[in-house]
C-alpha cells in the first residue's frame, strides 16, 4: 500500500476523532456541562484503579516501601487511606445523606494520604527538579480539598475536587503503562507520567489555568532552589536528571567532569583508557598513585555520598595511596546491582534454568552479585550500595543492620539474606525477568 494511503488511514481517523471532542467541548458548555464532563473523569479514573489494582497485585513492591518498619506503615497507610477515600467517596456520592461519608473520606486523606505522600516526596524517582515541586503541589493540593470537604461535607463540588486529585496517581501508573508499551518519553519516563498525569486532573479542579498555576510554581521552585542551595555544575545536572534509581556515581557528573578536564572523546576510547586519563590527571603529584584526598575529591565532583566515601575509605584502611591497577578494580570498575545483575552470564543461567527456578537460587543469584568481594558476606560496605541504588538513603545502613543482621556480626549471611524476601524478589522480578 502506498505511504501516501497509510498517512490517509492514519490521519483520518485520528482527525474525525479530534474534531469530534472539539465540537463537544466547545458547542455545549456552561456549569452542567463542565460538571458531567468531571463525572466522566471521575468514572475513568475508578476503572483506571482496577489496573492499578492489578499492577500491584502481580509484581513485586519497591524494597524502598517495605524494608524498614516506618516506611511499611508508610506505604501501608498510604495505600488504606487511598482506598477509604475512593470506597466512601463514592458512597457519599450516591448518598442522599453524604455528610458522614464525606467526613470520613475527608479525614481519611488529611491524617493518612496526604501525610503519607509528603513523608515519600524526598524518595521519588524521575528528574527531582520536576517530581519533588510536582509531588509538593498535588499534596498541597490534596490537603486543600479535603480541608475544604471536611468543613463542607454536604458540598458535592469540594467531594468531586478532593476525589480528582486523589486520582493523579492513578493517571500517572496508567501513562507510565501506556508510554511504556509505545516506546514513548524512555528517557524521561517517571516524569513524563506525573506530568501527564497532571495536565490531566488540574484543568478540571483548578479551572482553565490549572497547567499554568502548576507550571509557574514547579519553574518557582527551582528558581529559589537554584538561588538558595546555590548548585554546582554538577549538582545542578543531578538535581535535573531522570532518575528511575539513584545510583552510587552519578554518570551524568562524571561525563561533565571528563568533557571539563581531559581533552579525549569517550565515545572513541575503551574504558581502561578513559580511567588512565583520569587518574593521570588526579595525580597532581606525579607518584603514579592516588592519595585518599585526591579521590575523596574526585567522588565530590561525581556526586558520591559522603557516606559511600567515609565507609569506602575505612574500609580500605591498610591502602593510604591507590596505584592505577588498584584504582581502576576497586573505584573505577565499581558498579551497580542493577548492572551486574545484566551481565550475559546471568542471563543465560536464568533463562536455562527457566520458570521452575526455587525462591533459594533466585535469592542466591541476587546475593552473589551484591557480594562483591565474595566473602560469602554482605557487609555494611555492599548494603551501603544496594540502598543507593534502590533509591534509599544510605544512613539507614545501621537500622538495616540491627533489623536483619541476627547474630550482631555486622554481616548479612545468605541465610540472613533471604529473609529480606523484598529485596531479592524485587530485584529478580524487576532486573532478571525483564531481561
């Protein structure tokens, strides 16, 4: 078939469609319309929650919600609060006496979603320059609604309003599912779902210039972020990136810092010979080897955590000075779960031992790769790492000690392991299988 026949069979459906909604939206207008247009939504978005319902009961949650006890009852309210809002906010709307309905569904996101939501806000992933003022927002603006609902728990116009942006998560897991199936914002892809989430709802609760409140307050916030924390070059990078995991370097910052001092291109060079450069370059001095301030100032400048870099340091006590073989095994080489858990070997041992693999050989695949030494432990070094790259901050090493290390070694053994069934499950599910 022609392309120009393939262009008409793909525009003109799309077209009719189109015009259709235009025709609508603009040709009955007014109050009612407007309000039964919200009602469509709100049918929409309680469908969309069976999906939703779907995905969480078929994977893995993120270990983030469920290897410490405040972030289980976090995650946990989260989720309840969530689903009393939705069950008695359609009680209340079908109900000819709504006032205690509403109240409890009022109530219910004041004390636990909305409180939830904002304890989560500084563990999100995507580009952090986006998501924490987009989170901040539809908190705040959650907050508003149910304050307002609660004080008006008769007024079908503030359950509406509260329900709606309730619903903004709900939208942005139902994008984040369709950009996925079409290819669609890869690198930007927790953004593009909040976001899109949003351009959805705000119209319908804030007005016509919903988007525009929105946008000007997400530019706002970095405007004073960028006056008040006063970012470097790289910090800025990291602060705009996305991030669907934090990990241990960040290679954004890295490559500024390779671009800024060494004159090679990095896409025409092996790695080994990018690591030479860069420790030829660190080397000031000219020993033909890097003292701990040479590298704790290399590690500033790719934004590792001073954490990561104090435990790496005491760890290597008896090494004062790093020769280039030591450097680029032990600090350039060092990388993510995620990353050594997709090596080709991995692969094949997964895929020929098939479906029928046991819960103990897929934590002990996962174990093995967080060991990096092979000592047969994971210590307070390698946890240190795991929690980084799942996005946790790395000073909660200790109360992941003293909740999974039983013998108070200061190692996590295999049989200890194995009983953080949110981490290897999830780490499996999320990086083996979709491999």
């Amino acid at each position: 078939m022609p392309v120009y026949f393939k262009n008409l069979l793909l525009l003109l459906p799309v077209s009719i469609y189109a015009i259709a909604c235009f025709y609508f939206s603009t040709t009955f207008t007014g109050e009612e319309t407007e309000y039964y247009q919200k009602i469509i939504l709100c049918g929409a978005s309680i469908l969309s929650n069976f999906y939703v319902l779907y995905y969480h009961y078929t994977n893995p949650p993120h270990p983030k919600f469920l290897m410490l006890p405040k972030r289980k009852l976090s995650i946990r309210t989260h989720v309840i609060s969530g689903s009393i809002e939705v069950v008695f906010g359609v009680i209340a709307f079908f109900s000819s006496n709504p006032e205690i309905p509403a109240t409890i569904m009022a109530l219910s996101a004041i004390i636990g979603h909305v409180t939830s939501s904002f304890y989560q806000t500084p563990i999100v992933f995507g580009s952090k320059s986006a998501m924490i003022p987009g989170y901040l927002f539809f908190v705040s603006l959650h907050l508003y609604s149910a304050i307002n609902l609660l004080l008006q728990p008769d007024s079908n116009f503030w359950l509406i309003n509260t329900f709606l942006v309730l619903s903004t998560y709900v939208w942005c897991r139902v994008f984040y599912f369709v950009f996925t199936v079409f290819g669609l914002f890869k690198d930007n892809l927790y953004s593009a779902s909040i976001l899109a989430a949003g351009v959805l709802i705000l119209p319908s609760v804030l007005g016509a210039s919903g988007n525009l409140f929105f946008i000007l307050f997400v530019l706002g916030y970095n405007a004073l972020y960028k006056l008040i924390m006063n970012p470097t070059a790289a910090e800025w990078i990291s602060w705009t990136k996305e991030s669907q995991r934090q990990t241990l370097i960040d290679e954004d910052a890295r490559e500024l810092w390779i671009s800024n001092n060494l004159s090679i291109n990095s896409d025409e060079v092996d790695d080994q010979t990018i690591a030479a450069a860069v420790f030829a370059q660190l080397d000031t001095d000219k020993t033909g080897s890097l003292d701990k301030v040479e590298l704790r100032t290399l590690w500033h400048e790719w934004q590792v955590p001073d954490s990561f870099i104090n435990t790496f340091l005491a760890r290597n006590t008896d090494s004062n000075e790093f020769s280039f073989d030591e450097f680029y095994k032990k600090i350039w080489q060092i990388k993510g779960v995620k990353q050594r858990l997709q090596t080709e070997t991995l692969k094949v041992e997964c895929l020929t031992k098939g479906k029928n693999i046991s819960n103990e050989e897929k934590c002990r695949l996962i174990f093995e790769q967080i060991d990096i030494d092979r000592s047969g432990y994971i210590d307070e070094f390698e946890l240190k790492i795991l929690l980084l790259e799942w996005g946790l901050p790395s000073t909660e090493v200790d109360e992941y000690m003293e909740k999974y290390d039983e013998n108070k070694d200061l190692k996590i053994s295999f049989e200890e392991f194995f009983k953080m069934y949110p981490v290897w499950s999830f780490a499996y599910s999320d990086i083996i299988l979709a491999n």
